[in-house]
C-alpha cells in the first residue's frame, strides 16, 4: 500500500538511522553486522552449492572462502552465490601472505602474485577484503627483514586493490609479527592508504592481552572486518598455548560486551564478523551462529 505523509518521515527516518550506525548499541539490540562462516568449517556437502545451502540453512548471511583458487571454482562459487543468496565477503589468501614476507625473493614474489589473484578473484565474487596472514618471523626470518619485506610487498599489490576495488586486510595470527596493536597500527599508517587496513581477529590476541584494548589502538578506520573465536587461559596455562581455543564463543575469558563497546566507541562500520572455530554439520553451524548473535548483543 503506497504511504501518506506521516508514514513516510518516520520510515525514512529510520533507515537513514539504520545506515549510518556507528554508536553504542542499546541493551538487548543486536549491532547491525553480518555474519559469516569460513568455508572450511562446513561439514558435508561435496559441491559449493551444497555447502552453500548448509550455511544458508544455518543462518549465516556470507560463506569465506581461501584462495586462490581454479578458475573454475571461482565459476562454480557464483552460481551457488546466485541460487542461494549467500554471499562471499572476501576471501583468506593464508600462503600468499605468508609469503609476502619472505627473506627468499623468489616466494616473496610468489606470494605477491598469489595476492593478486586472489583480489582478483574477490571480486569476480563480489567480495570486498582478501585477508592476508602477514608474513612470518622465524629464527632465519629476522624480524625486521620481514617487516620490511612485507611493506615492500602490500605497495606492490595496492594497484590490484585499487583496480579492483578490493581491500587488503592484514589479521592478527600467530606468526610472531604484530604482536603489539601499536607495531599494527604503524604498520597499516606507514602504507597510507585506505585500501590496506586490518582484519581483527578478538580471539587471536587473547594470548598477549586484551581485545579491547586492541579494538581501540586500531581504531574503527583501520579495522575492516572482524573474526571470532574464544579462548581460555586456564586451559592455556594447563595444556599449552593452543588448548586456549578448546572452548566455545561466549565459554573462555574474552569478554565480549567488553570488546563489543570498544567496537562501537571506535565507530566500526565494517559489517561483518566470521566464525573461525570448529565446525560441522548444520545443527552444529547453528549453534555457532546463535553464540554469535549473542555476542552482538552484547
């Protein structure tokens, strides 16, 4: 039925509200953010579409996959895209990172071709962030020269991002780089562009401190999207560093309302948040997606 006068201020209303959210969600609301499950956690399903179907049927509202991947994988994944609704946010580009900062100039450019693909790729799917695992430091991979190496390699790819209007989304993971949010922050300011940001993850620097505390030295600019996952610190103290991830979101020590505030007073607009757990069947990706919403209410 079409609308009169009154009608109309109040729905325009709050959807210009609903557009430009940025402030502190009201108890029991749940922020307006998406959320999608790793490709890898769907249990069953031997073709895209039907793990598709398994993530729609779940609630997920996007599915991530790796990359790159064949060409006709990236084929395959548009109709399930198409005949499902579900869609790809971006993609994980986890060897082609790793690469990006090797001391061994023949992988360093492997991996820099890898990333360029898989941009590529993102967006012939529609996605708009490839995640990148930056680089590791190991006791033959200085530091420093894998700093460096890495910067030299994300203003390689920065014309593809550009090009292709994907963005290069740097995650925090356990490679023994970027273990301060202040080492990240420099990292992502030295670049100077904003096709080149960050891809938090909450459950990733529960090791060495605090999420919170993470979500506001990057700040909402820097932060394009965000994974999530639990982690307890007994179970760390007890069985080693990687028994902190054997427990269910919203079960370990993150507090998460705590995180989720910090989100909001930073302004994150980026719309969504991904599972990285283990997964399973449909009932199993359905519990995780209710945790989820749990946290985002937050």
């Amino acid at each position: 039925m079409p609308l009169n006068r009154r009608q109309f201020i109040p729905s325009a209303l709050s959807l210009a509200l609903a557009s430009t959210w940025t402030g502190v969600a009201r108890a029991g609301t749940r922020r307006p953010i998406k959320i999608a499950v790793k490709l890898g956690m769907i249990t069953g399903g031997k073709s895209y579409l039907e793990k598709f179907e398994m993530a729609k049927a779940a609630g997920f509202d996007g599915v991530e996959p790796g990359g790159p991947m064949p060409e006709a994988d990236v084929e395959e994944m548009k109709m399930a895209i198409q005949k499902t609704g579900i869609v790809v946010p971006g993609t994980v580009c986890p060897k082609g990172g790793r690469q990006m900062g090797s001391t061994d100039e023949k992988l360093r450019q492997e991996g820099v071709e890898m990333f360029k693909t898989s941009l590529r790729q993102t967006q012939a799917l529609g996605g708009t962030t490839v995640l990148m695992y930056p680089g590791t430091v190991e006791e033959g991979q200085r530091y420093a020269e894998v700093y460096e190496n890495l910067l030299r390699s994300t203003r390689e790819v920065l014309p593809v991002a550009e090009e292709t209007g994907v963005k290069i989304a740097l995650e925090n993971v356990w490679n023994n780089l970027f273990l301060s949010p202040l080492d990240a922050v420099r990292f992502v300011d030295t670049i100077g562009s904003p096709w080149c940001g960050w891809f938090f993850d909450i459950g990733n620097v529960a090791r060495f401190g605090w999420p919170e505390h993470w979500a506001r030295a990057l700040g909402g600019k820097r932060i394009f999207k965000l994974d999530i996952k639990d982690y307890s610190t007994k179970k760390h103290m007890e069985q080693g560093p990687k028994a902190g991830f054997e427990c269910e979101i919203g079960e370990g020590d993150i507090n998460f309302p705590a995180v989720m505030k910090a989100l909001d007073e930073v302004g994150y607009t980026g719309g969504w948040i991904s599972a990285e757990v283990k997964g399973g069947d449909v009932a199993r990706l359905t519990d995780i997606r209710k945790r989820i919403e749990k946290v985002l209410e937050g």
